[in-house]
C-alpha cells in the first residue's frame, strides 16, 4: 500500500514561520472576521432582537394585505411589498429610475413634483441596489434591513463605550426599535440608511478615527440634511477633544462631509440656476419656508386642536408637538449634562424642524435622535419601571402608527 508523502512546509522568503501556517498538532488556525464585522459581548442579543422585530413588523404588513385591501371586495391579497409603497417612497423611486430632471422638466413645469427636495444618496443605493435586485420595493427593503442592522449594532457600542455597559446598550436598541416612528425604518425611506452612516461615524470619532468619521458623515450628508448637523457635532468633539499638534493634523478631514451637499448644489444650480434650489423645492412642497419658532408652534396647535382638519391628520399634528416638546427636554438634558457636541447636534436639528409654516416629520425624526435612546436606557436601569411603561404604552403606538403607514394614510 502506498504511502503519502508527509506535509511540507514552504518558506517564504524574509520570514522565519511556515506557509500554511498550523496550530500544534497540525490544525489549521480558525478564520476570523474583521473587527468591525466581529460582534462583540451582548450583540448577539442585539441582533437576535433586531430579527425578532423585523418578523413582527413585516407580519403587520401581511396582516394589512389581508384586513385592509384597497379594493374592499377583494378575493386575495395584495403582495406583501405593497404596503411599504406609499408617500416619499414614489419620490425616491422616481428620482432612482429617470432622474432628477427627466425629459427637461423641472421646477418651470406645470404639476412638477418638487423631487429635487430630496438627496441623492438613497436614490441612488436604490439604483445600485436594483442591478441584482430586480423588483425595486424589494430593493428598498433590502437596503433598510441590512442599514438598520448595522444602524442597532453601531447604537449598542455607542451606548456601551459611554456607559461601559452591555445593558444599557441592549435596551437602547429596544426602545429605538418599539418607538412610535419605527415602522420607518423598515420602510424604503432613508431613516435606516442615514443611521447605518451617522451612529458609524460618531462611533468613529469617539475612538478618535476622524477620517473614518469625516467620511461616513460625507456619505450621511447625502442621505439627509441631518448629515450636516451631525457635521458639526462632530467637529465641536473634535475640538473639545484634540491635544496636541499630531492630533490637529486630522482637522482638515473635517470640512469633507461638507462635499456632499456642495455637489449637489452645484448639479441643481448648473440645471435650474439656482444654488438654492434644495431649500426652494421644501418651501414648494412642504410649507419649509421660515416662520418664527412661536408661530410655527402656534399654526401646529391650529391644525392639531382646532377642528381646521380631518381627525387623521390633526392627531399626526398633535404628535408633532409632542415630539417637539420631547426635543426639548432632551436638549436641556443635554446642556445641563454638558453633553455639547450631542446638544448642538440637537438644536440644530429642533431649528431645522421648528422654523417652519408647521412641524412636519418631528417624530419620524425622533429616529436619528440617539441621545433620546440611550438616555431612556440609562435611566431605565436606574427605574425599572420605566421600561415597563415603555413597552406597555409606546409599543402598541407604533403598532398603531405602522398600521396607519402601511394602509396608505398620513403617518408624519
């Protein structure tokens, strides 16, 4: 019987060790991930929770399929994509399939849609998406569940290298994931996405990586004019906490998340003329011209209180004003707790959401507010009580938010 010749081992030049490298007795050394794709102590938990609420969610939506068709007399139900098609999504679908400005119209044609209100960063992850995915809510879907994946990982370590706590971080994750607005961030809309880029690049800049950081906020400031307030929060931690020549040489990376924003201003003015054509469109379309903070207030309460609309809509104003107040009381929190960088990141988005006509999508925007999680999760721990409440009296809200989501009516 013939005998195998034994191993050999090669070796390389320049090195003392032995390719294939082997463990004692011969065994191969076990691959392991990259760091970042490596999930730490209590993210399992994590993801485990996050895969659980994405089963729930979409089950809502088959529920609606069957409960709330659009034709009452249908026999079978529509296809489980349906439901996520409503509102924005037709104008980020739009955008991803002809453009911004197709067969030369814009904003000087009749019935325009205003779509050039919103950036190009989903829109175009959305075509990208689509060249394997060939069904375009699929694709839509895809890109919120694998961004809101990386989205709750990324809010677990923030909460973790705050707090030095895996509780803490568990628990943010869960109050994110029951909120009232979450339904969101299943939705072909660019609350996940926008997370999956911004929770990264804070991360990054608490563990002083600013060219990491610089460059997760550019892409972020292509999803969302939130980008920019993120921006800024970060180059106030940047200050607060550079020492040192070797650690100011990374300041010029922070003037990078503003390149989003300048290219496409300048595609929009070299197609209207018009640098400001972004803002313009808002106040088209959704009444974003600037009022004073009391009189965008006072016209919220009219619509919301006043009987002036129908009850659908006035209770969706009466949560905008609810969400504002919570803003509030966190941006205090925020400046007593001199969490600087966390509170301007607030306030300019409270100024950006509060100098309107009215409020419009403050609660949708509770999403990107990751202070408010992890300061429900801190003080959870310290009030037990408080996260019993919460998953008895906000989580059957967001089921009821999603279900007015999914059924096509206003839902902020």
């Amino acid at each position: 019987m013939p005998v195998s010749a034994p191993r050999r081992s090669v070796e390389l030049p320049g090195s003392p060790t032995t390719w294939p490298p082997v463990h004692e007795g011969g065994r191969r050394p076990r691959r392991t991930l990259p760091p970042f794709l490596r999930l730490g102590p209590g993210e399992r938990e994590v993801v485990w929770l996050y895969l659980l609420t994405r089963v729930g969610i979409w089950a809502t939506a088959g529920a609606v399929t069957w409960l709330f068709p659009s034709d009452g007399e249908a026999r079978r139900p529509a296809s489980l994509l349906a439901p996520w098609q409503q509102w924005d999504w037709w104008h980020y679908l739009h955008i991803a399939q002809e453009g911004y400005f197709p067969d030369q119209a814009g904003p000087w044609t009749a019935g325009w849609d205003n779509r050039e209100a919103f950036l190009p960063g989903f829109p175009l992850t959305l075509r990208a998406v689509h060249t394997v995915v060939p069904d375009w809510a699929a694709a839509g879907a895809l890109i919120s569940f694998l961004s809101g994946g990386v989205a709750v990982l990324a809010l677990a370590r923030i909460a973790r290298h705050h707090l030095a706590d895996l509780e803490t971080g568990r628990r943010a994750v869960a109050f994110l994931l029951l909120s009232p607005c979450a339904v969101f961030l299943a939705a072909g809309y660019t609350e996940a996405l926008f997370l999956a880029l911004a929770l990264p690049a804070w991360l990054a800049a608490q563990r002083q990586n600013w060219p990491a950081a610089a460059v997760l906020a550019c892409l972020a400031c292509s999803v969302r004019i939130t980008g920019l307030f993120l921006a800024a929060a970060l180059a106030l931690h940047f200050v607060l906490t550079a020492r040192g020549r070797t650690a100011w040489r990374a300041a010029p990376w922070l003037f990078l998340p503003a390149l989003a924003p300048a290219l496409y201003s300048w595609y929009l003015h070299s197609w209207t003329g018009d640098w400001m054509a972004w803002k313009h469109s808002q106040e088209r379309g959704w009444y974003r011209d600037f009022h004073a903070p009391w009189e965008a207030w006072a016209n919220t309460w009219e619509a919301g209180f006043h009987h002036t609309h129908p009850t659908g809509y006035a209770l969706m104003w009466q949560a905008e004003l609810l969400a504002m107040v919570v803003g509030v009381v966190l941006l205090v929190l925020l400046v007593l707790g001199r969490r600087w960088p966390e509170a301007l990141y607030m306030g300019l988005t409270l100024w950006a959401l509060g100098t309107s006509y009215w409020y419009t999508s403050v609660p949708r925007s509770t999403l990107l507010w990751w202070p408010l999680w992890i300061g429900l999760a801190s003080w959870s721990l310290k009030r037990p009580r408080i996260q019993t409440a919460y998953l008895y009296v906000v989580a059957p809200l967001s089921t009821a938010i999603a279900i007015t989501f999914l059924t096509g009516r206003w839902a902020g």
